[in-house]
C-alpha cells in the first residue's frame, strides 16, 4: 500500500509489525517476521527516512511506529515537494530547448526579403518550426489532414503540442479525411483528443494539408517533396483561412457514430481494478491490454475513478484508494 511513495514491500513489513505490536523490540520483530537483526536494522533506518517511525525517548536506539494518518500525511509531502522541484527544472528544461530550437532553425530556414514567406527543406526542421509556432500561438490552431493518418510515432509529440495549447485556452481545431479513420491508432487518438478537447470534425475530401496559427501564419507542403512553406501575413493567409472555414461547415463531427460502452464499464469493481494497476505502476497502454480494453477507455475509467474518489489528481486519487482500502 505504500508502495506508491516508494517503500519496498519487506519495508512495509516491519512497519505493520510495529504497528500491531507497538512495544515489539528488535529480538520480537526477528521472531516475527524471520529477518536477521542486521536486516532489521537496515529496515527501521529505511523507514526513519521515510519518517515512518520516530525515537521512542528512551535514549535507547528504539523506534516507535508513527501513526499511518500522521505518516501518509508526510510522505504526501515529501512527494508534492518532489514534483515541485521537478515541474520547476522542467520549466528550465523548456526555457533552454526553446533557446536550442531557435538556433536550429535560424541556421535552416531561408526568408524573403519582405518576411512573408519561408522555405523550408528538411522535415525536421519543419518540425522544430511548428513547435515554435505552437508554442506561439495566441487563440487558434487549425490543422488539415488531407489524406493518411499521422504514423503512431509522431502522436505523443503531437498530443504533448494540443494539450499545453488547451491548457492555454486556445482553440485546437482538426479537419481529418474520412479515409484516414480506417487506421485504429489514428482513430483512438482522435477519439481521445476529442475528449480532452480538441475539435474534430471529418470530411470526406478535405482538399490539401495544411496548419493555421492565429489565421495569420499558415504551413503547407512543397509540392514533389520533402519540407514546407510558411506564410505569414492575414492577407497571404487569408485564402487559407476560408477555405478552412468551409470545409469545416460542410465536415461531420467526430465520433456520431461510436459505440456506447457497456453499463458496467464504470462499476466501481472496475474502478478499483484500474487504480489498483495504476498503484502498480502501470502505463495506460499497459492497462489496457490486461483489461482487454482501448486506451480511450483507460482514461475514461482512470477520470472516472479521480472523481469517484474526489482527487484532484492520479496520485492524489492512489493516495484516497490507499486509505479507503481499494488498494492492498
């Protein structure tokens, strides 16, 4: 159960022993749970680090079992702290990939003298060029996906870019080929994209490819290979934008005709299942595999289960099933 902060298992063995025999010595817990003294010395260190025990006051190098609320309590802590240090060197981090990205691009990138048109030759550097212009975006992004679906390699990429776009309230807008839906990945994907919040509509030609940013920066193909033009201006973008809208109109939202999940899909039988794998430390890829399940319906279950626990978080949601004894 407290494997989630990261004690091992023989560790939580000696703690649930002194908390059922709290005046337990160190000869008792050797009896008890079959250890060698020095393994059980090792053990009660490990768990004074994780402030799981505390001086009895003796003055005798004894341990007294912290109280499990007290306990959770600080190890809750301890974790929040963690992810806190971690968010703010992750911020770092992307403060310095956007310095390298400009330097990788500069270098690739040729521009006309007036700056309304870029060519670009390599596909990574288009990349790293719709990285930057993503990240720049200030209230739409819209993406024409004229024919096949995306390769599953370039998806976790792409739902990294929508999801920081969502969670500044931009407006993430996809217009897909109805022909590119017959390639499951691509069609899980969308379906999960839809449900953070992206808008997904299909259409049956959608004309050409191309990404819009804020109808003033516009990205297409170069025709007979490789790499990209970029066009900036409202007016040069302005033709785009339009046919976007229309084609838009005349698309089909996504997902009219998907499949309702059965009605004990979300029992609370299989909410316990889904956080104790989660506990596990298991993936959501991995969950539903074993659960013989989609991915989609993973993070349905595991969102239906942060609510049914009240938790504002997955790890908040293992600490609650911890304490309300859906995890062991």
């Amino acid at each position: 159960m407290l494997r989630l902060f990261g004690v091992q298992e023989q560790t939580e063995r000696v703690y649930r022993a002194m908390l059922e025999a709290p005046h337990a010595d160190l000869d008792t817990l050797v009896a008890t749970l079959g250890l060698s003294r020095a393994e059980i010395a090792a053990e009660l260190d490990r768990l004074a680090e994780f402030m799981l025990v505390e001086p009895d006051g003796s003055g005798a190098a004894a341990f007294l079992a912290v109280a499990p609320d007290q306990a959770i309590e600080a190890l809750l802590a301890r974790q929040e702290e963690h992810l806190a240090k971690l968010q703010s060197q992750v911020a770092r981090s992307r403060s310095h990939v956007t310095n390298y990205v400009q330097s990788f691009v500069d270098s690739r990138v040729r521009h006309d003298e007036l700056g309304f048109l870029e060519v670009i030759d390599e596909p990574a550097v288009v990349r790293s060029r719709l990285y930057q212009m993503v990240r720049a975006a200030r209230f739409s992004a819209c993406t024409i996906h004229q024919g096949d679906a995306l390769p599953a390699e370039a998806l976790a990429p792409s739902s990294r870019l929508d999801q920081e776009l969502l969670d500044r309230k931009v407006s993430v807008r996809f217009l897909v080929s109805a022909s590119s839906l017959a390639v499951p990945h691509w069609r899980e994907h969308l379906a999960v994209q839809s449900e953070a919040g992206v808008q997904i509509r299909v259409h049956t030609n959608p004309g050409l490819q191309a990404i819009l940013v804020d109808d003033e920066i516009a990205v297409i193909p170069r025709a007979g290979g490789s790499g990209a033009l970029i066009l900036h201006g409202p007016d040069i973008c302005a033709p785009l934008v339009q046919l976007f809208a229309e084609q838009w109109t005349n698309g089909q939202p996504l997902g009219l005709d998907a499949p309702l999940e059965p009605k004990d899909q979300f029992s609370e039988a299989r909410l316990r299942q889904v956080v104790a794998l989660l506990a596990q430390g298991h993936k959501d890829e991995t969950i539903a595999r074993k659960l013989s399940t989609s991915v989609r319906t993973v993070r349905r279950l595991v969102a239906a289960a942060i609510a049914e626990l009240q938790a504002e978080s997955r790890f908040q949601a293992g600490v609650e099933a911890v304490r309300r004894d859906w995890v062991s």
